[in-house]
C-alpha cells in the first residue's frame, strides 16, 4: 500500500479511482474499462511527473524521509552482492544505526558503510532511527583503516537526521568520534565514494560523507541542520520549517550547484520510494562509474584531491 504525503493527495484521488474503476468492473469482463483506465493512468503519470518536477526544498525534506523510501538494507539487496557485515568498534558495542562491511558491486570488491533506519517500529528503534552513537561512528573508522590495509576503495550511503544526541553519546566523545570519522574520510589512500540517499543531516552525515566524489539523490536533502531545527533557532517556531528549507539551500540542484555535491542521480518518477530496485540500480551505477574513474589513482593524489575539494567548498558563494 502506497503512502501518499500531503501534496501528492491529487495523485492519490486519481489512483483510488482507477482502483474502484477496477474493482467495480470485477473479473467477468462484462464491463470494458480498457479505455477509461488508459486516461486516468495516463493523467496519473502525467501529474506525478509534472509534480516531481516542481518540488520545493520542503516537499523535497518530506520525501528524503518517506516512511517507505529505501534504506541501506535494501541497496544491499538490491545493488550489492556478497554483503559481508562487520560489527563492532572494539572498544565499547556494536550500534546498528551504522552498518558496514565487505560487499562486492558488479565484481568491484569494496567496504561499504552506511546508515540504515529500519523500515517499521521494531527495527526503527533497534536501528535509532539512523542517528549513529560514537560507537557506530568508531565502528566506520575501523572498517575504513581496514578498507586501507587491503586497498579496497569506500563507499558510504548517507541517510540521517544527525548524529545521536543523548547524553549517553556525549559521555562517550559523539563529537570526538564524528571528527575522528571525519578524519578517516580524509586520510584514505583508497578510493572513497559516497551518496546521499535520503537525509543528510548535520556532522552525523559528513562524518561519512568526507569523500572525493559525493552523489546525491534527485529527491535527497544534505544540510547543516534540520529545516524544524532553524525554524525554532531563528524564529522560535518549527512551524516555519518550509522557508527554513528554502533558505538552507539543502535540495541536491543547489548543492550541485555550489559545488558542495559532485553528481545528481535521477529517482523513479514519483521518488525513490516507488521503485526501490530501479534507484538502486541507478545508484549502483552511478557509484559505479564513479570508482572506475577514480582506480588507478596514487594515494597521495586521492588525498590531495579529497583536501582541495572540501577546502573549495563555500568558495563560489
């Protein structure tokens, strides 16, 4: 069952009258709906597409957060092979906000590291709703030294609200670990692919996002805080989250275009949420070209690269 947000509700009208329009004509065939579905699919297509198209930074928030859009776990099913995860930080537990391990993409051999956010109750909470704890952070940097010991090249999928901030994490260094993370992404002599698929938020997301080519989705959303999160510092209200959005530039067009992202992938009209195998395998591919140009490099040309690249950013504002 498909859940519509709030501006996708005209597509929703339409789509319950094709639903009834089938349902009434039942299985005998008396009725000949052939022609009456055609239009009504064909103005479904053609408002979704044309709604898509126009999306404002908040719309575009609200689907970076879409309750059935794909997560880590299902780019693992559907766009790597032989996912070997890797748990733990040696030091303190395992956090399941943050997974990793070794994966293969069409014969790349790679690390994959990323944030998963479940997909219902049980595995939201199980997973913290993807806001890593230092451990998960502490966890990417040891599947990343690891990456570096067997030259295998980094990729990262992005997607979280921020990193996790309870007092629990602060005690155990949550912003120790994200600058170490950080750190890691910088020191790579391998090279290091990653893409934002959903929610970009703050140091939680740039602690694996630090690479030399950054991807984004259409449809993602990479900021420094949350849309609510401005609204209540400037105007003391989350109720302006929209012009928040608007202001904070956040949508993958402006970033591309500030140089913050290197390359958009296209989602399935109407997100990714509606086609989860044909993102991933947009993603796929994307993240595979993407490593094929960078192959061969010298370490200390990745490095270079990966320090200029983020020294530059902000520099054509």
């Amino acid at each position: 069952m498909i859940t519509y947000l709030e501006f996708e509700k005209p597509v929703a009208a339409i789509e319950a009258k094709i639903a009834e329009l089938r349902a009434a004509a039942g299985d005998d065939g008396a009725v000949d709906i052939t022609k009456e579905l055609v239009r009504l699919e064909k103005k479904s297509a053609d408002l979704l597409a044309s709604t898509y198209a126009s999306l404002t930074p908040w719309q575009k928030t609200q689907v970076a957060r879409h309750p059935a859009r794909p997560h880590f776990k299902d780019y693992v099913a559907h766009c790597f092979s032989d996912f070997l995860p890797l748990g733990g930080d040696r030091n303190y537990g395992d956090d399941e906000a943050i997974m990793g391990g070794l994966a293969t993409l069409d014969g790349r051999k790679v690390v994959l590291i990323g944030h998963e956010k479940g997909s219902d109750t049980e595995s939201r909470i199980r997973h913290n709703f993807g806001m890593g704890k230092p451990e998960g952070y502490r966890k990417a940097i040891r599947l990343m030294e690891l990456a570096d010991r067997f030259g295998l090249p980094v990729v990262t999928l992005v997607d979280t609200s921020g990193a996790f901030p309870g007092i629990e994490a602060e005690e155990r260094g949550q912003a120790e670990a994200i600058a170490r993370s950080t750190e890691a992404c910088l020191a790579l002599g391998v090279p290091m692919v990653a893409a934002i698929v959903g929610e970009g938020g703050s140091g939680g997301a740039v602690a694996l996002a630090s690479a030399e080519r950054v991807l984004m989705f259409e449809h993602a959303v990479y900021s420094v805080i949350s849309p609510e999160g401005c609204a209540s510092i400037l105007w003391r209200t989350a109720e302006k989250a929209p012009q928040a959005a608007e202001a904070m530039r956040m949508t993958a067009q402006e970033l591309l275009s500030l140089g913050v992202i290197d390359r958009i992938v296209p989602e399935p009209k109407g997100g990714a949420q509606r086609d989860p195998v044909a993102a991933a395998t947009a993603l796929g591919q994307a993240i595979g070209e993407e490593l094929d140009a960078l192959a061969g490099h010298k370490p200390e040309v990745l490095r270079r690269r990966r320090e200029e690249r983020f020294l530059a950013i902000g520099s054509n504002l």
